[in-house]
C-alpha cells in the first residue's frame, strides 16, 4: 500500500508517538516532501523514502524504533536522534 507521506502520518495504523517522529523527518527534510517520496506500511512498518538509497527510513508503527537503510543494510538510529524527531514532530514530552 503506498501512499503520500502525509496521509499516513494521520492514520489509525500509526501511535501518536510515531506520527510526532514521521512528521520530524519531514520537518527536518530527512524524507522527501508529499508528492515526490512515497510511504509504505508493512508488517508494523512504516517506509518513508528520503533522498538516496541509504536514506529509507523504517519507523516501528508504534513509534518503538527507527532504522535507515536498504533491507540487508539496516542501521538502527540512536533512541536520543528518535526523542529528538519526536519533539521536532510535536511531541508532548512527559515533565
């Protein structure tokens, strides 16, 4: 199922927490823009596609993880970079 990044950040198949980290990867420029990146959910996956091969993005649908990579060549990013897209996503953080 692909489908404009946009719409998916909005979707029930997505927790609050991993449409704040989908949204900060877009604000951050890290994905490619609606219109031409594409997004993709699969087996409690989201795909965002951003500019190069290296650069797809796999966020956990319940926001528990975020890798980058080709399959094959997936690299976990560290769980501050994926606190810190969440606040960029907006995120309300606990005091």
């Amino acid at each position: 199922m692909a489908s404009r990044p946009e719409q998916l950040f909005k979707s029930d198949r997505l927790s609050p927490r991993a449409q704040a980290i989908a949204r900060g990867l877009l604000i951050s420029g890290r994905i490619l823009p609606p219109g031409r990146g594409r997004a993709s959910i699969d087996r409690g996956m989201l795909r965002l596609d951003g500019d190069g091969a290296r650069n797809i993005y796999w966020l956990a649908c319940d926001g528990s993880s975020l890798s980058r990579g080709e399959v094959g060549d997936i690299d976990e990013l560290q769980p501050g970079f994926v606190d810190m897209l969440a606040r960029i996503g907006g995120e309300k953080m606990a005091a």
